[in-house]
C-alpha cells in the first residue's frame, strides 16, 4: 500500500474518532443539563413553596418561572454562557430563602401576610387596612426572588438550546433531552421518598452541574463550587432544637408539648408543624394519664374533646375507618372506646412512621389496628361495601400543603361530593360518618355542609366546640351523618347530650359543593382570585418586556410550537388531575403519570425514525380522537380494571395525544431552521399554558380539554409546510 495513502486512511480514522468523541461528549452535554433542568426545577417548587408559603398557595409559579427562564435562554443560545452568573442568582437565591443564620429581619416567610390582604385570599390572615404598602414590599420582595430563579434557569437553557442547535440528529438530541428529562423526574422522586433533606438535593445538584461543566470541557468549576456552598447555606437552615423530618409531601417540625400545671409543667404528647404551621398533636389521652395529672385537663373537658365524642353517636362501632390518620390521636381513641378493628388510611408513610415511634398511647402497635399508606379515593374504591359501622375523617384538611387554588392539593379530592358518596358506600346499614374539618371560614363549613347533604340526600348534624359569627370564624367543626336521621338524643350521657345540642350550628347549605370536576375547596365561587390575576398579568408583562428586548423587532417567536407548548402544559395539568381521581394523590401515581407522558414522546421519537413517511393526515386524526376521547369518555370505565392493567391502561389513554402530538412536534422541529427559537417558543408557551390552567377556576377542570383541542387546531394551523415531506 502506498505510505501517502496509508496516512490518508489513518488520518481519516482518526477525524471519524474525534468526531465520534465530539458528538458523544454533546450527547452527554445534554443529557446531564436536561437531568439538571428538570431535577433542580423539583428540588426549587418543593423547597422553595415549604420555606415561604406564599409559593405553595401559588403552586404553578415556580414552574411557570422557570419554563419561561429555559425558553428565554434557549433564544439567547447564541450569546456567551456565563456559568459563574448561574451559580452566583443560585446562591443569593438560596441564602435569601434558606436565612442560614435566622435573623428575623430577613425572615421572607413574612410575605405571605404582605400578599393576603385581599378578601379571598387563602391565607387566612386578617391583615392591618394599610395592606396595600404590605402587598407592594411583599411584591417586590417575589419579584426580586423570581428574577434570580429566571436566570439562574436562563443559563441552563443557553446550554439546552446550543446542544439542540448543534446537533446533527435532530430526534436523537430530542430523544436525549427527554430521556434526561425522565431521570431527572424520579431522581428527585427517588430522593424525597427516602426523606432525603434540601440540603441533599442541593448537592445532588451540584453533582450535576460539575458532571455537565466536566463533560463540555469548562474549568475552573468555579459554579459547581458555589452550588455545594448553597447546599451548605440549606444545611444550615435547617439545624433545629426540633427533630425536622423532610417527608415525601411536606416538612415535618416535631416538638414536645407541654401543659403548665401551677409551678411544674406535664408534657402530653408532641406538637407537630408542617411546613412552619401548627398542623397536629401526638397526645397521651389515656385515663392512666389523667389518673395521673388530673391537674393537666379537667375529666368533663376531656369528655368534650373531639376524639370522644365522635363514639356518643355510634357507641357500639365495631369495624370503624379513620381518614387523614395522623400520627394516631384517633386511633387511639377507638381503642379506648373498644372498637375491635380500625382501619387507618394515610398519605404520608413519614407521619404513619413517627406515630408507631413517638405516640404516647401507641396506637399503632396494636393488633386491632391495621395500617394503610394510600391516598383516601384510592382506598374507597378498593375497599368492599358495608365494611365499617363508623367511618371518620379526621384533620386531613391540608392547609399548608400544595398550592390552595392548583388541581394539585393532597385534600382536594377527598372533600367532593364523589368522595363522600364513595364513603357513603361502605358505611353498614346502621352506620355512621363524622368529618372533623378546621374551617376557617363560615362558608367553608357551609360548602361541607352542602356537599355531605348532596352525597346523603339529607341534612348531616353539625356542631362546633367554638363559634363566633362576629368574625365569620369557626376554628372547628363536626358533621355527623348517617342514612338515618342523626340528633344528639342518641348520645347516652346527659352531659355530653346537653353539649352536643348547646354546641349545634345552624347553616343554610347554600355554598357551592365542590365536586371532582370543581374541586376548590377554599374557592368560595368560580372565579379567579386577584392574587392570581395580579401574578398572572405581571408574569405575562415581564415575559413580552423581556421578548422585545431579547429577540428584537424580526426575532418574534414561533407560534406553532408555542401553541403545541400550551396545549401540551394544559394536557399535562388534566393528566395528573384525572389520574389522581383514579389511582390517589400518591407521589408514586405523579411520578408515574408525568414519566408516562416523558415516555409517548420517546415511542413518538422512536416512531417518526422507523416511519419518517407516516400519512399527515393519519397524525391529525389521532390527535383529533384522543382529544375528543378525553372529553367524553368518562373515567368509570376504568375502575372496572385492577392493578397494574388499570395503570397501563388509563396511563396510555390519558396520554394518548401526548403521542401524536409528538409526532407532530419532532417532524416540525427537524425542518426548524432555528432550533433554539422553535424550542424557546415551546417552552414559553407552556408558562402560558400554565398561566391558564386559572380558568379551571371558572370552568372546572374537564373544560380545560377544550383549550387543548383549540391550541392543537391553532398548531396544526401554523404547521411548517416542510414537515410533511420529511
């Protein structure tokens, strides 16, 4: 062979091999940015909305933020990547959230009060009348916040968007990002489950951003430093006098709680704060402890609590269910009152875990009771009819948990009239339902009220152990039902008879019920509240400010993948919802649904590579009949199936346009002459998708389908006419 030849064809292997190298070390450049992406957008929603509350009653805010941050940077793809000015906004937002040293003027929390002067606010607060000077320090405190998390997002999609540019396989690189995208989703579910802290999550974090700056050839890692000094900065946050435990839905605070008996003090039991509120107590109501500290509660004011006197209505219960458990209050008292079997249903298997470790009377160790960690509609249609002589629902009104007005509160589903007629029918023929609720509101007792009326088709017994319509305040409230008429002639002692009826609260049941379809609790009308109006307009404000300003007069976006953005956020937003009303409020149903959408747009990669020449019009009809199937096929259907079958099934048929929509989407985005632009349009429309999922607040949720179907019709509309030829 000739030696010029010969050094030809080693030359020519070598390029192959850099080039080999080069597109594998891309490919791995944006598989570990889109597992940050996504991994570091959980970490925040969750970290952030426990540390300041306002956050978790505006539950899509977060989210919203940081689509249109990975969008803004997607089209700035072209501009210089400045690391150190990510890990910088990083920094500063954490130490301004976390307060490492606690210093009570810098403590943000207190922007949630600023933010709830108005009169259906969900924050409960009665605020000063010169609230508007609050609302306007507390907004700019959020608006400082939400500028830092913008950026910090925005560099990570300059990385995102170069990646998608650069690449010369277009469905690969897409492919990649979701795949990424998919791990970074049960990375942080993997994470929370094992009640991992922020802290953890913020080093993981770290772990991700050095292997991305590691595998893109960046030194000094400079930004990866200053993300593990933030984890440091939560770590400090978190160090308490109290036992802090960091469970799959919330933050748990436990401490003792002590009674103040003349010149000593008894402890009995633990108070417990969820996410910085008061949200229960681990109480020792033992008669071997009264017997003992009789000074630490009066005998007739123990009679009178609301763990006994659930029992003077059904004291012969046998079989008896207990919805929202807790730690172990009233299962604790069941077995003081001689129930022979209880069933105990709760959502969080870290609050179940410190019942059975910490309660004083162990309830949870007994052979009478058993245990069931599961969201409480999943239970009711798993457990068979007729089962329980009295089914309670204790103190499972999630306050401070999820976002008050999103579809994607833990109690939101359990207080719908759906949920009550599913509890209704496992009741015995003589048996009895009591609801413990703390309304903060009269209207809310109200909608209680009406909803258990509308699921019975009779008027439950109400009372309260303290009333003041003055302020329009009933701090707590208990309904009592049954398919017979309930009145306190029932109750045997005359002490608590005469309370029960001196105690009745009288209410017109003229609020709305909320329903599966409307399930706001806390919303006392359909309407959008200002608080989301406000956010709303000035989120969408800031976003074409920043528009003209980052893409100039000719820049513009690409309205068909900005429509398939917004359909695919409000498609995302039915799925977990409807989901739930099948499978439970579990973190494993979430993860499983959102993995399940990550995974139709993979087969729909996968498709569009083996099919390149799939008929138009075959795509269009799909999506036409899974979006209409959507909106008539009702869920029912489904409840007929068990199992890992009925998980499958409804997944794919929940998801089902997600598929073709797909297809649409990577036939678009391969014939895209500016990637990053197609992708920054794509992911600034799903913030406005996520803006509009307030007008289920009117509508109900079901009715969002219909904006899908419109944003679809508007993207097939705008679709690329190259897209059909390739």
């Amino acid at each position: 062979m000739d030696c010029k030849l010969q050094r030809s064809l080693v030359k020519s292997r070598f390029v192959g091999s850099e080039q080999s190298k080069s597109t594998l070390l891309s490919d791995a450049e944006l598989f570990f940015v889109s597992v940050l992406i996504l991994f570091l957008e959980l970490a925040l929603i969750r970290w952030i909305g426990t540390e300041i509350r306002i956050f978790a009653y505006l539950g899509n805010l977060i989210l919203v933020v940081c689509f249109f941050g990975v969008g803004l940077g997607c089209y700035r793809s072209t501009e210089a990547v400045s690391w150190v000015r990510m890990s910088a906004n990083l920094l500063l937002l954490v130490a301004l959230v976390a307060n490492p040293f606690h210093i009570k003027m810098l403590d943000l929390n207190i922007v949630t009060y600023l933010l709830s002067g108005f009169e259906d606010a969900p924050i409960w607060h009665e605020f000063s009348h010169e609230w508007a000077t609050g609302f306007i320090a507390g907004a700019i405190i959020i608006a400082v916040l939400l500028y830092l998390l913008t950026f910090v997002f925005a560099t990570l999609g300059q990385v995102l968007g170069r990646a998608m540019q650069r690449s010369p396989h277009v469905i690969r690189a897409y492919s990649i990002n979701i795949a990424g995208s998919l791990a970074g989703v049960w990375l942080f579910d993997g994470l929370s489950w094992t009640s991992t802290t922020p802290a953890v999550w913020m080093l993981v974090a770290a772990m991700l951003l050095t292997a991305t700056l590691l595998v893109a050839h960046i030194r000094p890692l400079w930004p990866a430093s200053l993300t593990v000094v933030a984890a440091v900065l939560v770590w400090l946050s978190g160090q308490s006098s109290d036992l802090i435990i960091w469970t799959p839905y919330q933050k748990l605070s436990v401490r003792p709680s002590v009674v103040s008996t003349g010149s000593h003090e008894v402890q009995v039991g633990y108070l417990i704060l969820v996410n910085g509120t008061t949200y229960q107590s681990m109480l020792n109501l033992s008669d071997e402890f009264f017997a003992a500290h009789p000074e630490a509660l009066p005998a007739e004011q123990s009679n009178r609590t609301h763990y006994n006197i659930p029992f003077s209505f059904k004291p012969d219960a046998h079989r008896m269910l207990i919805v929202g458990a807790g730690t172990g209050n009233n299962a604790a008292a069941g077995l003081r009152h001689g129930v022979d079997q209880i069933d105990c249903a709760e959502i969080d298997p870290q609050i179940y875990a410190l019942g059975k470790r910490a309660h004083p009377e162990q309830p949870y160790s007994s052979s009478h009771v058993r245990m069931i960690v599961n969201d409480a509609r999943a239970f009711f249609k798993q457990a068979p009819p007729g089962s329980y002589d009295l089914i309670w629902f204790g103190w499972l009104d999630a306050h401070t948990l999820g976002s008050t007005f999103n579809n994607m509160r833990l109690d939101h589903y359990v207080y719908t009239v759906e949920s009550f007629r599913e509890a209704r029918r496992l009741l015995a023929p003589n048996g009895v339902l009591v609801v413990n609720f703390a309304a903060p509101r009269v209207w809310v007792a109200d909608r209680l009220f009406n909803l258990i009326r509308q699921a019975f088709g009779h008027d439950p017994y109400v009372y309260s152990e303290t009333l003041s319509y003055e302020n329009g305040w009933v701090p707590t409230v208990t309904l009592v039902v049954a398919e017979h008429s309930i009145t306190p002639q029932v109750i045997q002692d005359a002490t608590l008879r005469d309370f029960a009826t001196s105690s009745q609260v009288r209410l017109p049941g003229t609020t709305r019920a909320t329903t599966d379809d409307w399930p706001y609790l806390y919303l006392k009308e359909p309407r959008i509240p200002k608080l989301h109006w406000i956010v709303s307009v000035s989120i969408l404000v800031s976003v074409l400010a920043a528009s003209r300003r980052t893409l100039g007069v000719a820049g513009g976006f690409n309205w068909h993948f900005f429509a398939l953005g917004a359909a695919f956020l409000l498609l995302e937003v039915q799925t977990v919802s409807r989901a739930t009303l099948l499978f439970g409020m579990t973190w494993i149903v979430n993860a499983i649904v959102i993995s399940a959408v990550l995974i139709m747009i993979l087969l729909a990669n996968l498709v569009t590579w083996r099919w390149p020449r799939l008929p138009q019009w075959f795509i269009t009809a799909g999506l036409a009949v899974t979006v209409v199937a959507l909106a008539l096929v009702p869920l029912d259907w489904f409840n007929a199936l068990a199992g890992a079958t009925k998980l499958v099934t409804a997944s794919a048929f929940l998801t089902a346009p997600v598929f073709f929509a797909g297809l649409i989407f990577i036939r678009s985005f391969a014939v895209a002459s500016d990637k990053s632009q197609a992708l920054g349009s794509n992911l600034i429309g799903a913030l406005i998708g996520g803006l509009l999922e307030s007008v289920s607040f009117m509508t109900g949720i079901r009715a969002l389908v219909v904006l899908v179907g419109v944003f679809y019709a508007i993207a097939l509309w705008l679709r690329p006419s190259l897209a059909t030829s390739k």
